[in-house]
C-alpha cells in the first residue's frame, strides 16, 4: 500500500468512526440551519471527491445522478443544490445509501490512486479533498454536539469520550512583543489554503498578551457581575443580538438547582470552572475583553505571538476581519470558490480546538465565521496595550 492510499483510508475511515457512537435517528437531524445532518456531511464529503476526481474521466457514472444536488454545498459552478436548511429533511437516501457511496466512491478514488499520484493537478485536488474532509470531521462534532445538545434528554454523544488534549493548570502571563515589522503567512512547506498565502510583512504596535486563554471561572465572573445585561461592553449589534435571543451565558450552560452545568459530549456536566470557556461567539469575546478593560488580538498579533503560547484548546476570536492577503490569488473554476467568496462579513479565528484535526494545527490557519457563531469550539485570548 502506497503512503497516498494509506493517507486516503485513514482521513475516510476517521469520518466514519466519528459517527460511529450515533443511532440511526440521530444522522438526520437539523435543529437550526446552520447545523448540517450527520448523514450530509458523510455524503458531501463524497461528493467532493466524485464530482472533482472522477466525473468525467474514463466513462466514470455518477453513482447517483441526483446526488450533486442533494449533496453539492455552496459550489456555484458545478449546479443546483438542495437549499441548506432544508438539509434535515432529506429522509431518502437513507443512512445506508450514503455509506454505499462513500465506499463506492472509495473504491474508485484508490483504483485510479497511480493516476491521481503521477498527475500534479489531480494530487493536489486529492490532499485538498482530505483537508477538506478534516474540515467536516470537526463540523461533524460540533454540529452532533448541536444535536444532541438540543435534545431535551441532553443524550450524550459517547461516554467514553475524552478531549484529546487534557487540561494542566498553568499560571497565566502577559508577554510583550515590541512594535516592530513581522512576517506572517504560509511559508511555502508543506499543505496550507489559498487563504494563508502570500507570506508578507506586517507593522505591528508594541502590545501585551496572555499566555493562557479565559477559563470558565473567569466568563462566570463576567456572568455574575452583569456582563450580559451592560451595554457599555457590547457592540451595537452584539447587544441587539444579546437582547433578540434573550442570551444569559455562554451555550451550553444551564443553572440547575443553583448551580452551573455544561452540556458536553460525555452528556450534561458539573461546569469545570478551570477549563477554557467554549462556544462563545465574537460578540461574548469582544464583550469580555472589554469588561476586563483589554481587547482581543489582531490575527497579525496571534500569528507572531504563537510560538510563545499555549494553543490549540481553542478556537481563538481575534479583532481581524476576514479578508484577502495582500498578493491573494482564487484559483479558477469551482475549487476557487472554497475561501474567497467568504472574504465578508466575518471574523478570523486562530488556533486550532479539541476536536481538531492535528494537521490543520499550524500558526498560519485561518478559520473565519460570522461574530454571532458560537456552536464552534471557539474560546478567548485577552491582549493589553503597552
């Protein structure tokens, strides 16, 4: 077995062992349009590598014809596509359907593996496809977190489950970087998107930041001291978004009997208050910082300070807006609308979280989501000015 087919089978196989633990009645679900069924993200997946690898070469058929449009996401080019909250009512195909294409799909994507490796194009789709695929494998926790989390009967995913980077208390430091010209972006080795490119240079002011992020003992001080009913910490359309949805603390947070308990993946929870707070949206982070009379990093600041910290617990808001580096390039055709027709309207995350894939845990990755997302695993770094 060639190290390409090896890689293929693992990064497959994963999806399909995440889902593992789920009942049959839990692949469909779609409790909010922006949570996708387990069921789609097994068939997109897929998809991507049908529609991109093999349509159209050596009188490959599609498996299904109507399975562009049922499980195409956002790809203008390659045609219509089921309307994304109505995702939860496709019933048919079934679960098992779905698993039959992934491992047809399979079967066809490592019999033409030789091919695919002597064609640069080919192989290049294909590692986009895996990364593509380790994508979804972190949407899939966080979307059957979502599930089940909205489940009056708060199920748990797996009990056995444990974060794979387990907690060690650490007294917490500001280090200072002084104002200077930095270097940030991809550097060229190895895989990275078309959005951590170019590598350039960028001016930054002196500032201070933290070496650890916001614990949960931390946010509930913030909680407890009113934070969420003061619109002196808010951004307007933060406190509208407070104030439409009624929100008290962060997802996931119930008090029960006067005490805080948290939904988790092991079911619902005592709140470990040393843990790093999670699923809290730009809009919370902002309002943090600002209680605590400090900001959120810049994506340039988080980039040059990463080496010096301790990261990958949580999906980090910075201040950045997301947007083209300079030198940005789109690929043509349907590949180049993967990141850059997001380039609106949203803001940049830095780190990496406990359920994601260790390959995309690289100082360069740039995640991007609207300021009001917060079922992603997304936590708080705070930043001084010196």
């Amino acid at each position: 077995m060639n190290d390409l087919v090896k890689l293929f089978e693992t990064i497959r196989n994963r999806t399909e062992e995440i889902c593992a633990p789920l009942l049959t009645e839990d692949y469909v679900v779609q409790p909010i349009d922006f949570v996708s069924p387990p069921k789609w993200h097994l068939g997109h997946t897929a998809w991507f590598f049908e529609t991109f690898l093999l349509l159209g070469k050596d009188n490959y058929a599609a498996f299904d014809p109507q399975y562009n449009f049922v499980f195409n996401s956002y790809y203008e080019s390659v045609g219509a596509r089921v309307v994304r909250t109505d995702r939860g009512n496709l019933s048919r195909p079934t679960v098992a359907d779905v698993y039959e294409y992934r491992h047809h799909v399979d079967k066809e994507i490592i019999a033409r593996m030789d091919e695919i490796e002597s064609d640069e194009r080919l192989r290049e789709i294909l590692i986009l496809g895996l990364n593509h695929e380790q994508q979804h494998q972190e949407l899939l926790f966080t979307d059957i977190k979502y599930i089940l989390g909205h489940n009056p009967l708060f199920p748990p995913y797996d009990l056995g489950y444990r974060d794979p980077l387990p907690f060690s208390p650490v007294h917490n430091a500001f280090i200072k970087f002084k104002e200077g010209l930095y270097t940030i972006g991809h550097d060229g080795e190895g895989f990275a998107y078309d959005n951590e490119k170019v590598r350039h240079q960028v001016w930054l002011e002196e500032f201070e930041i933290s070496t650890q992020l916001v614990s949960n003992a931390d946010f509930l001080a913030f909680v407890a001291a009113g934070g969420y009913q003061n619109f002196a910490f808010w951004h307007s359309d933060g406190w509208q978004w407070v104030n439409d949805n009624k929100f008290q603390a962060p997802l996931y947070w119930y008090q029960i009997d006067g005490e805080w308990m948290q939904y988790t993946l092991n079911g619902l929870r005592k709140l470990n208050l040393e843990d790093p707070v999670n699923h809290i949206s730009f809009y919370e982070a902002s309002a943090y910082a600002a209680w605590k009379k400090m900001r959120l990093p810049t994506e340039q600041e988080w980039e040059v300070a990463a080496p010096s910290l301790d990261w990958g617990r949580r999906w980090e808001w910075t201040n950045s807006a997301y947007l083209p580096y300079p030198n940005f390039k789109k690929e043509e055709g349907a590949i180049g609308e993967y990141n850059g027709k997001f380039m609106v309207n949203q803001m940049v995350l830095r780190g990496a979280s406990d359920v994601t894939s260790k390959e995309h845990s690289r100082a360069t990755y740039r995640n991007f989501f609207h300021a009001s997302t917060r079922w992603q695993y997304a936590g708080i770094r705070l930043v001084k000015d010196s």
